[in-house]
C-alpha cells in the first residue's frame, strides 16, 4: 500500500471539504450588474481579490454585446455569471442576481465602484448591532479624490427625484458614528437578502436611476430603517456631465414614476404642484431654443406605468421631504481632462473649467511628487471671501480674497500626498489663476 499516495489523497479530499464548508459559510453575496462594461472588468477583478473571502460573486450581465462576459469569466474564475436575455435595466439586473442568493446578505457593487475588506466588515458588524435596519451603506468618495463625497445617504425631493446626500462635497472630516438616513444608494450598499424578498426586490418598471430609492421607501413601509456607516468606505467613479442626455429622459420619467407611487395618493395621479411645475420647464425651454417635445414621450410612459399606492407615516414623508440645503448635492464638474494645469507640471482634476474653480466649489490637483512647494497665482474672485489649499486632512495655506484681487498662495505638499484641493469657504465663489508653479 502506497501510504504517502493515500495520505495526500487524504489531504487533499479534507482541504476540499474545508474549502467547501468556507464556501458555504459566506455570509454575504456581491451582486454586479453589467452591461458592455468590458473596461471596468479589471478594476472589477483587483477590488474582488481583496473580499472574495468574504462573499461569493454574481456577475448579472444585461445581455452586453461586446467582450463583458468573457473577460469577466476570464479574470473572475469563481464568480457565477448569469446571462440575462435582455437588458432590462439596473433592478432587473440585480432581481436575477438576487433570486439565486442563499446568503445572509446581499451586497450591491457598481462595476465602477470598489470597497476594501475591512469597510466590508464594518458593513456586516454595523447590520449584526441593528436588526431594525435592512440595508447599511459606507460613506462613498470619488474614485481617486479621497475627500470628494459622492453619497452620504440618499433621499427623495417632492418632485419624485431621489438624490445623495453630500453628493460632490469636499469633505476633509467626516462624521465620525452610524447614523441613521431616508434610503441608501444601491451603487455600493449592503441590504439583508430577507427584507429584499419581503420587499420583492426592486421594481422593474424603474428602468434607470432611483430605484433604489424605491426599494428603500417600500422597506420603509414595512418598518425598516436604512443606516448609513462613515467608518466604511467605498469609492464609485462619476462619468462626465456632457454624457448626461440620455440619463435626464431615465430622471425625468423614473420622477415621474415615484411621485405618484408615493406622492399620488390612492390614485397615483401627479400632483397639481409637479404638473405646474413641469410646464414652466416645457416652456423655459421653448423660450431658450432647447428640446422640449422629448419631454412628452418620457412622461406619456411614465404615466402608463402600472402601479399601486405605497402609502408612507406623514412623519417619515415630512423628514424625507425637508429641504436640507447643506446636504443638497453641487453641479456635477466637467470631467477631468487630466491635463497640465496651465501648462504646469501639476495636472487637473475635477472642478475646474478652465483655469476657473467650477460651480461644484472645489478644484482637484495632482503634483508629480511630494516634498515639494505649490504655488498658485490667484487672478480674481468673484465674491470676496477666504480659500484654502487643502493636502491630505489639514489645510496648510489660507488667503483672504476681495473681489477682483489678486493674491498668492503657497503651501509645502507633505510627503506621501500627491493629491490637493483648492477649496473656497463659500462653494459660491469662483477663483480665477493666473499661473501655477510646482517645485
């Protein structure tokens, strides 16, 4: 008898069988729905090899037709990819994905979004201490921008349009416990996998955005709470507001939708407020030579959108419905051309148009090393006001402008930062440079 033969058969059958019940004992299922999304698969494949101890993977992919599926079974071997027949949007994607879920936990994942392992855990950790809530989200930042926020939260205006808190804001020192928020944001989210078929998972006449301010405002109706959880993060990349046309027809008709499903009441009519409102739009753009008659379609379809009345506590709608201007997201920024800031050796990021900060109150910038010295030559602002560069988690330099002067600011990069920030105190003011210098 060959013992050491059977000793690595041994070996080798127990390793199978650990593996096994590893697999089997992952509390949580990552779903990602993708459509032509070929470039982002390894992105996609770098953030999976940090917690695919954690989770088993779903690639739903929405019938792409260029190499999404073969490149994602290529460089995610272990991921279960299912081939949706058609695309039928962002919640049909993620009903697939979810309908073959045996985990305790769902985690919903852009394709252009990441999260580590340890945001991850806190994730778990924050829904074990809170099994009221039925979904946790981490604070989202920009991709490659650490104090840029993309979502804090999510709500709902009175106009049906859901949208994330602290969308576009710099911030350098977040909030420091769990809080509770409206909804959350299904771009990178955790939702316990019992409460999404309570809830029937999401509503799949939503084809583009704000469904999952849907699924949040149901799970509402039945009791549940949404958390948001700042010591995780997550970061989400943000495409360019000039590739936003078709995205404003999927707003205006899912704004539509939501208003009278929560708004409309037994009816699911749209208010007398939001039809008002949506004609003095039809006719500012009428009188601004822009398209209009799109408009029409989009709402034609929106209204034929069987649906039933999802009545919410006057409480919630009251919180949910509350004007929040400092938690109101800025101007989407131009996308970075990533180009030398004039003609500078420091190159742009988000937030400038031109050699001008942007509406979004901020301007990103990139040095090509650290230890050295940035200087930037302040033409003009527009409003009088002070403006910070801000490194890492501390603001080195800070001026004082009135209108129209001219001043400079200087600040030594500390090492192991590349990335700085140009940050009025006011988002309002624009700041116009001169020249920028980096030694």
């Amino acid at each position: 008898m060959d013992l050491g033969k059977n000793y690595r058969q041994i070996l080798q059958t127990s390793f199978s069988m650990l593996s096994g019940s590893e697999q089997t004992m992952k509390k949580i299922t990552a779903v990602v729905v993708t459509w032509n999304s070929s470039g982002l698969i390894p992105d996609l494949s770098r953030t999976f090899s940090g917690i695919e101890s954690l989770c088993n993977i779903v690639i739903s992919d929405n019938a792409s037709d260029d190499s999404t599926v073969e490149l994602a079974g290529k460089m995610l071997p272990d991921a279960e990819i299912l081939r949706n027949e058609m695309n039928g949007g962002f919640g049909y994607g993620n009903n697939r994905g979810i309908s073959i879920c045996d985990t305790e936990y769902v985690l919903f994942l852009n394709s252009d979004a990441s999260i580590t392992a340890s945001s991850l855990e806190k994730l778990v950790s924050t829904l074990e201490k809170n099994p009221g809530a039925a979904g946790v989200q981490p604070l989202v930042r920009l991709w490659g921008w650490p104090l840029i926020t993309l979502s804090a939260g999510a709500a709902m205006t009175e106009y049906g349009r859901g949208y994330d808190y602290d969308f576009m804001h710099f911030q350098p020192l977040p909030l420091d416990s769990t809080v509770e928020v409206p909804c959350i944001t299904a771009a990178l989210s955790l939702f316990r996998t019992d409460a999404l078929r309570r809830a029937g998972g999401f509503d799949e006449n939503i084809f583009m955005y704000y469904e999952d301010v849907d699924l949040c405002l149901r799970l509402r109706g039945m009791g549940y709470t949404f958390l948001l959880e700042p010591g995780a993060e997550g970061i989400h990349r943000m495409g360019a507001s000039s590739s936003r046309g078709l995205a404003e027809k999927w707003e205006l008709q899912s704004s539509a939708y939501l208003t009278r499903k929560f708004l409309g009441g037994p009816a699911c009519s749209l208010p007398d407020y939001w039809r008002k409102t949506e004609l003095r739009t039809r006719m500012s753009c009428m009188l601004r030579g822009k398209p209009w008659i799109w408009r029409l379609a989009v709402l034609r379809m929106a209204r034929k959108r069987k649906t039933a009345y999802s009545a919410l506590s006057d409480e919630f709608l009251m919180n949910l419905l509350a004007p929040r201007p400092l938690r109101m997201p800025r101007a989407r920024p131009r996308y970075a051309s990533s180009e030398p800031l004039y003609g500078s050796n420091v190159i742009e990021g988000p937030g400038w148009r031109g050699m001008r900060t942007d509406s979004c109150g901020f301007g990103c910038m990139e040095v090509p090393r650290n230890d050295g010295t940035l200087t930037l030559q302040i033409r003009s602002c527009n409003i009088p006001g002070s403006v910070a560069l801000w490194s890492g988690n501390c603001a080195p330099s800070r001026v004082f402008l009135n209108a129209g002067q001219k001043r400079e600011i200087t600040a030594v990069v500390p090492r192991g930062v590349r990335k700085l920030y140009l940050v009025p105190d006011r988002s309002e003011q624009i700041i116009e440079l001169a020249n920028v210098t980096y030694t």
